[in-house]
DNA sequence: TGCGACAACTAAAGCGCTTTAAGAGAATGG
DNA sequence: CCATTCTCTTAAAGCGCTTTAGTTGTCGCA
C-alpha cells in the first residue's frame, strides 16, 4: 500500500523553474489572458515536467469560488446513479465540478448537506429528497438548491418529469395498440402517486375510455405488483384488463412474475407498462416498456438552473415564491406491450 | 432556489463575539486541551449563536491533514453501494471522512483517481479497479491505496473475500442437503472466475465428489445464464443436475428465470445459490441462496488498513512486495436451495 | 527628447483556518 | 521577595493558491 508523500510540486516550484512569479505562472495555468507566449510555454513545460497539479483546497480558498456542486442522493437506488452520471456530465459542461455525498447510517439527509456546504459548494442538487420542507426551506436559504423530482418550496427549485405526461404517453400508446381496458396499478401514499393517478384518469378520459377507468391498490414494491397481479387474476374472465400501467418498474415486474407463472404470455395475453426505465426494466429477460424520467434531461434542466442563479444573480429573493421545472418523460417501447389481442 | 450567501460567520467573528483570540477559539472548536473552562464554554456560545460551521477547505489547508479517504467506485453498481455505505461507517470510526468520487463519460477511471487526488485525500480506496497494473501502480506510489475486490499489486494492497471459501461454503451446504450432482456456472475469463472455479473443484473433492464435477459454461448477466439453463435443460434427465453454483447473482437469477418457466420448481426440482448476495437476490419474489462478500468486512478491513498506513509510517516501502487481506465470505441462506428430491 | 499608452510582469495582500513560539499572569517554593 | 514553574492566551507565521495594485520597459508620436 503506502508509500510517504513525495511532496508535491506546488505553484512555486512551478514558476521558480519557468523563471516567473507565482502570479504569471497561475494565470498560464488557468488559460488566462496577460502573459507572453515565451512565458506560457516555458510554465507548460515545467508543470509538465514537475507533474503539477494544483491543490484544489488552496485554489478554492483563495478564489473564493469553488466551481463544486453538492449532490446529495441515495447511494442504492439505480435512478440516482443515472442522475448522478448526468449530473456529472452536465456540470463538466459548465465548468462545474461535483461532490458528492449519500445518507449513511451515521448521517442523515441532513448532515449530509451540511458536509456538502462544508466543502462551500456553490449550489445544491437533492436527489429525491425525503426532507421536511423546513428543513428545505432553510437549505435553500443558505445556498442555491435544486431538488430533483419533486416540486420545489420557498426558495427551492423543483426540477421534474411530468406526470401527467408520463401517464398520458403511456395510454396513448396502449390505446393506438387497441387497448381499452386499461387498468393503472397505484402507489404509495403520496404527491407522485397522485399526480401519476390524476395523469392516468385524464388521459383515459381523453381517450373516451372514461367507463373503463380501473385504478387497483398496488405499491412501490416487487411484492406489492405480485398481489396486484394476484388480485386481478382473480377476476373473472370478462373484467380482467387487456393492459396494466404500473406505478413504477419494481411493481410492475413484480406482477410480471405472477401473471407469467400464472400461464398468460406477455405481451399476448397482457400488455405490462412500468415507470422508470430503471435497469431491470431493461434487462435483455424482462424487456419491460416504461416511461423514463429522462436522467440527462433532468440533470441538464438542473445545472443550467443553478448556473443561471450564479451568474444571473439572486433569483426573485424578496418574494420567496418558488418556481418548478418540468421536463417531458419519454416513453421506452420494449417487448412487455403489444397489439390486444382479437 | 437562489439566495445571495448570507455571509456564513467565519471564525473571526465567533472568536471576536467571545472576546478571545482565533487561536483560542480554534482549539475549543477542536476540543483540543489548552483553554480555560470559561473560554470554552463562551466559544461554545458564540458558535452555536452565530452557527458557525468551520470552512472545511480552509482547515484541510492549514492542518496540513485532510483526513479524507477518496473512494473510487462505479454508482451504477448496487454492489459498490453497499461498500460505499460501509465505508463511510467505517471511516467514521476512525475519524476519516469520505469523498466520492465514480466513473463518467467525460472521465475514465484514471480521471476520476486524479480528482481525488487533487482533493487531497490521505488514502484511496478503488473498488473493482478495472485499471491496468501499471496504473494502479502509479497511483499506489503517490498515495497509500487499497483496490477492493482484487489482488493488489506492487504498493497497492488487496482486499477481498476468498472465493475458495465461498465456493466451500456453498458446496457444503448443497452437500449437507444431500445434493451430489452439483454443476458450477462458470463466470467470464478473468482471475475471479478461475479462483471460483478451482474452489469449486476443490470443495467437490473434498466432499469426495471428484466424479461429479460438471462446469457449464456460463458468463456474468442474466442472458449468460438464461442460454446456461436451456442447454442444462437439453440435456438427458439422468445427466441433469440436483443443483446450481452461478459464479454471480445475476447470471443465477437469468437461469432461474429459464428453470420456471420450463415447469421446474425450485427448489424442489432443482437447487441455485448465487454469488454477492446483491439486492434482486434478496427480493421476496427471487429469494436466493448466496454468497455474501460481506461488504462491511471488506470496509472495514480496508479502512483499518488505510489508518494503519497512516501513522504506521510507511509499509515495507523498498520492497515493492503488496500484501493482500483476505477475509472469508459467509453464505446467506435463502429458498432456493433444499434437500435433493428422492 | 519627453510623455503617455500599453504590454508583460511581479510583490504582496489576502482566503479562513491551524499551529508555533512567545508572553502574561498566577501559583509555588525556597 | 524573587526565581521558577505552571496555566492560559495570543500574535504572527504559514498552508498553496488567486488577485489586485503597481512596477518596469517598450514603443510611438509630437
């Protein structure tokens, strides 16, 4: 393993060796304008030859702008990973670097903010937040924040995907592939679940398909779609619904698993929507249709909003009335949907 | 979202509302010995009045100690999320903090090493380093490194769980469960899948099973296992295992997947233990009997390590020799493994 | 020749903290 | 009563960088 510090070369050591100050060979480095040609080169060639890198603590310090933002998120759940892959790109766009932190057993969401602001990040990116709205509302005070996926308070920005679109794009579908009998698998308690409900009730009305809205009980969980899927296989023949539009991934391949075993071919027998997009969904044995909430979206829609609130200044601070993005979802056509059956 | 940054109290402000000096006041901050009762607890006050949160960089520059360890892993893995939340606990133990950092597209593995670096982190931790030798190498020379999950090289140490005493584990159980007839589902070329392997054979021989020894050829996803499955199933009945050793979870799951649909109970008609115990193994729905690499182990052992290079000076510098901790994994029990049917 | 304008550079003052070396009292003791 | 030893404080020197204000030298032009 270790091995002691071979002393990093530091500015000094840089500029002594190029034959300028410290002042000229940081602003070779950083690309700024003001020194000669002459000098960029012989800084470039030192720092190569010395194996310069600067100390990002000291640069910080002194520049009193960090150019890092915090990005707080659950380091198990795979949509996070997409966001944070996005996050990561769409930052480097703007000159922006990312930190990250994930709620531990020894840290809760909301000391791991505070770890975040300790390392002065310029902006906050909140990942799904499961934070009271106090406590949102006083991050927001002490630092441009952003939550993904969910609507903003006070000084917070919310950036989304559209529910109600999302369900919208997944009737549509359904409907031109013949469907009527559409049912839509519910979730937990909650703001999401009601948006997504509200989306599915809109979009069948649109579809004149009112007399078949058909909301049956489900959840967030694998367990919680295979008693969805129990339920509804229970029916008789006549009632049971030609396609299912599930709350989420996990719920809908959790009642896969059942009507599957229980003998029906998918897509023949049933057509399955999940929502998410989520890894399993795409896995080459489950092949799931499902509504994605556009991770690269997000995360664009996200940097540029805390990038604008840098420069652009404070944001309509006196009134701290709050201001939502959202974005569209986009549908992923997969195996699991199907013409309905004659 | 925004908010022009209220101006966080620095400490100045909290010594001079103490009416001590900054020197006094960092030390209380610290609970470092020296100042009085009565200066300790006016600082105390003064902070808590004025919230004040010390400046991390500022601190990491002048203490010359960041007490951070850098942790290198892949965000799209639930795997490495286990470990990344362990290795927070156990950094936190030691007085360490973490700081993330993963692969992107806009920065390979060596990239991302080099962030870490640049934050001056005191140990790097790489989790599944798909680096070449050589890299792993440099970056061992410039600062104390542990890879997780893989033997170490030169003055990079290893830490990882042994896969001759995972494939024991599982053996004995099936063996113990009266399975003879126990094939292995090889794993893709690589040293992981060799060592898996040869602990298979060995473990068979152990149990005096040298005749049975039956290795398919498998791979790494669910589609790997799903084509291991249909040629097990081609086979004649006599020749057909009692029970499945996968070389992950993922490719037992894909076989699991082909086993039920083709009628086959499991685990009545046929047995599978899987290899990390990864979360889709632990699904009510999929329940799978696997081998756990014990993440909290492996953090913990990968952090004592680290520490232990910190003030155990160096290791064994001159000789280039590396020194690999191996712990031993433990097996999870679950239901898809039972005694072979008479 | 002399003066302003400009380009190229640098000395030095921080950034917000830690730490060292030295100072000021108070307490001890001969 | 003065020397000695503590205990508690603090001024000041950095940490490695950025940035401001200022210096130097060159050139053009009246």
């Amino acid at each position: 393993m270790g091995s002691p510090p071979p002393a990093r070369p530091r500015l000094v050591d840089v500029a002594q060796a190029a034959g300028v100050s410290t002042a000229t060979a940081s602003l070779v480095l950083r690309g700024r304008p003001g020194p000669s040609g002459a000098a960029r080169e012989s800084v470039h060639a030192a720092a190569a030859r010395l194996g310069y890198r600067p100390d990002r603590n000291a640069s910080l310090l002194a520049a009193r702008r960090t150019h890092l933002l915090g990005v707080l998120f659950d380091v198990s759940s795979p949509f996070h990973a997409e966001l944070v892959t996005a996050l990561d790109e769409a930052a480097g766009e703007h000159g922006l670097d990312l930190v990250l932190s994930t709620v531990t057993g020894r840290r809760d969401e909301a000391g791991a903010a505070d770890l975040l602001l300790d390392f002065r990040c310029e902006g906050l990116v909140i990942l799904g937040p499961t934070l009271k709205r106090s406590a949102l509302v006083d991050l927001g005070g002490r630092c441009p924040t952003v939550v993904v996926g969910r609507s903003g308070t006070g000084p917070v920005t919310g950036v989304l995907a559209s529910d109600r679109v999302g369900l919208e794009l997944a009737v549509d579908h359904l409907a031109r592939l013949g469907h009527r009998q559409i049912a839509y698998v519910d979730g937990p308690p909650g703001s999401i679940a009601t948006a997504r409900r509200r989306g599915y009730r809109q979009a069948m009305r649109h579809h004149g398909l009112d007399g078949e809205i058909d909301i049956v009980a489900g959840g967030v969980t694998e367990s919680a779609g295979a008693s969805t899927a129990h339920a509804v296989l229970g029916r008789p023949r006549r009632q049971r619904p030609t396609a299912l539009i599930a709350y989420n991934d996990r719920c809908a391949i959790g009642a896969r698993d059942v009507i599957m075993r229980h003998g029906i071919e998918i897509p023949e027998g049933l057509s399955i929507i999940g929502y998410d997009d989520s890894p399993p969904a795409r896995l080459g044995t489950v092949d799931l249709t499902s509504i994605s909430q556009d991770p690269v979206g997000l995360a664009r829609a996200t940097v540029a909003t805390l990038a604008r609130s840098f420069d652009g200044e404070a944001v309509a601070q006196g009134s701290s009335r709050h201001t939502d993005v959202v974005i569209s979802p986009r549908l992923v056509i997969r195996g699991s949907t199907g013409p309905v059956s004659a």
